[in-house]
C-alpha cells in the first residue's frame, strides 16, 4: 500500500507518480480504491472525495494494531521530499482527500467558507487536528505548506467497531447538523458539522427557484409561502409570496382554499388575526372547496384550543355536505372538545360506517370504544 503516508523513498513516489499518466485508465496506487461521500444538511451539499487503504494491504498482511502510531505516525512526519520539513497526514491514500462545501458551514464550532479543500490530520493518541487547506489539487501531503490553511480544528479520536476499509461516514444527522467521522481499522475521528441560519439558505434558494419556470405556477409562491410558516421565518416576504400566488400578474395568481388559507396563516403568525379569520370564512365557502378540506380548518382550530369556532366550521361543513365521513368525524371531534360525548359517540359511530380505507377504520373504531367508555377522544 505504497503511498498510504509515504515515508517512501523519492523514487518510489516518482514510480508511482509516473504510473498515474492523466487520461489514462489504470488501477490506483497501491490498490487503494477512489471513494466518495455526499450528504446534505438542509440546501447544503458536503462532499468528501477520497483514496481508501485497508487494513491487510495488497500483500494481504494484516495490520491490525499497527495502523495508528505506525503506519499513520503520531504527529507531523518527515516525508522525506519536502527538504526535511514535516507535514500531516493526507487522512486517506493517493492524492489529496479532498472536502467539498456548498455553503458555509461551522467545523467544530469554528466557520469554514463555501469552497473545496484538501483534508489533512495530525493524529494524536488522543487528541488530532484536523486540517482544511486551500491547496486541493495535489499528491498526498508531501509538499504541504500551512500558509495555505484554511481552518484547523481539534477533535478526539475513539474507539469504533473494525473497518478492514478507511471509509468516511456522516452520522447523527440533522437538520441543520452532523456528525462526519473517518472511521479505519478499530478507530474513528469525529467531526461536528453545524450549518447556521440555514432558513437564509432556504430562502435565498427558494428566491432564485421562482425565478425559474416553477415562478410561473402559483403553486410555487404557494409552497414557498408555507414553507416560511413552518419554519417561522421571512414572514414579509412570505406575505408577499402568498399575494402572488392569489393574484400574480399575467394570470399567474389562482384564489382557491390553498391560497387563501396559506395567506391566512402567514397573518396569524404575523399577529393579524382580525384579517386571517375572515380570509378563511371566504376560503371554506368557495365553490371547489371539498369537505376534507374544511373539515382540516376545524381540526387545525380544534389544535389552537377555538373549540367554539372549530364547532362552527363542523357545522357548517354538514349543512354544506350532508353526512359525509369528513363532516361526521368532525361533529364527533368537535362535540368530543365541547364535553357532550353522547353526541360524539353518535357522529363517531356514523363516522365508522363510512369509513373509506382501513387505518381510518381502525382510529375510528378506537374513538368509539373512547367515547363508549365516557372518555373524550384527543384532538
């Protein structure tokens, strides 16, 4: 597994650089395959391109116990090409391992800007340093010089179950965080990944997105505006977003239940509740607004504890559309929240008869069996 670290003597390096000839399809030095690794934490793309030694080299020798303090010295080493200067570890084999961000991110808590880097370490027998340099594009370590560092970083090593592979792996994911750790023979070296204010990268994503052909259906500005309800940000813009999807330009806007109900949401959270309220009595009474929808306005009331105004949309769904299951499910959660469950257990009973699936049938029959036994059922 020549190469791995390289206390190798320059001939060999020149050998082995000469056997890699650009444009020509021949196997990796010593065997050690090319690997990559992608993960997204939200909108940002993090990528890690590397060569992966195993523990038992090309001559099948195993080498476990000798890889950390060994082979992978302790400490910066003496490559031997670099004039005597000692360098770190190149935390993989062949060229540079290189570390990929679309975006700025924290690397242990310390900023590391959108870029490409090569990715060295200085192992520890506890503690390592992990290096992220503006130099990507070469061998190894061999001719690594600090003044192109980028960030440094500390982290400890532990102990992990055996990979025969050197093989990088994303864990504990998040939304906005990872873990990222180089696991080889029984160790692994973490790294905390954390992606800050990552609503701005969504939303400044979702702003060049509408510029596209997806700006041309209102069902675009639509989700855009629902996603910053969600997330409880940009509610500015995303009032704007709403107005758009009602009434963009050129026939773009639609006023339909979606529509106007999303605006209504971005003024609740906005604390406009005189002008959300109304702008969904109009949404449930349009013309092409279906029962199950009215009937998930009253449940969302129901959730905000306006178990008086849940009970008017219940209403006034059955008067709309009859004994449909979405309307007597309603009734029955609805009546359930204002305390007469004699009257829940009957529109829950009417409810199970109309069941349309079988995981309906199935909540509907434990509602029952709830309010049968004098309990009420949870919103």
């Amino acid at each position: 597994m020549r190469l791995l670290l390289g206390p190798s003597l320059a001939i060999g390096l020149a050998s082995a650089v000469l056997a890699q000839v650009p444009g020509l399809t021949l196997p990796p030095s010593g065997d050690n395959q090319k690997a990559s690794v992608t993960q997204f934490i939200g909108p940002v793309q993090i990528t890690v391109d590397y060569s992966s030694p195993n523990v038992h080299g090309t001559n099948g020798k195993d080498r476990r116990g000798q890889i950390w303090g060994k082979l992978v010295p302790y400490g910066m080493a003496d490559l031997g090409v670099n004039g005597g200067k000692p360098s770190p570890w190149r935390a993989g084999a062949n060229e540079n391992t290189v570390f990929t961000i679309s975006n700025e991110i924290k690397i242990q808590g310390q900023t590391l800007p959108a870029g490409r880097y090569g990715l060295h370490m200085i192992p520890g027998e506890n503690e390592w340093t992990v290096i992220f340099s503006k130099n990507a594009d070469v061998w190894g370590s061999f001719y690594y010089d600090e003044k192109e560092d980028s960030l440094r970083v500390k982290t400890s090593a532990k102990k992990h179950e055996y990979r025969e592979w050197l093989t990088y792996e994303f864990t504990e994911r998040r939304p906005d965080s990872a873990i990222l750790e180089l696991q080889w023979e029984d160790l692994s070296v973490p790294m905390s990944i954390k992606v800050d204010n990552i609503n701005d990268i969504y939303v400044a994503k979702i702003r060049n997105d509408l510029k596209n052909a997806v700006g041309f259906d209102y069902r675009g500005w639509d989700s855009a505006a629902q996603f910053c309800v969600q997330a409880n940000t940009h509610l500015d813009e995303a009032l704007a977003w709403a107005d758009k999807a009602i009434s963009g330009p050129g026939g773009l806007g639609v006023t339909n239940f979606s529509t106007l109900s999303t605006k209504a949401l971005v003024l609740s959270k906005l604390g406009r509740e005189g002008e959300a309220k109304p702008l969904m009595e109009q949404a449930i009474r349009l013309p092409g607004t279906t029962p199950l929808e009215i009937h998930q306005y009253g449940r969302q009331l129901l959730t905000a504890k306006k178990t008086s105004e849940a009970m008017e949309v219940f209403k006034y769904n059955a008067e709309r559309n009859g004994e449909t299951w979405p309307t007597n499910v309603g009734l029955a959660r609805g009546y359930s929240a204002s305390g007469d469950l004699p009257k829940a257990l009957d529109y829950a009973k009417k409810a199970l008869a109309q069941a349309p699936d079988t995981l309906n049938r199935n909540n509907l029959q434990d509602m029952v069996k709830t309010l049968a036994d004098g309990k009420p059922i949870a919103n």
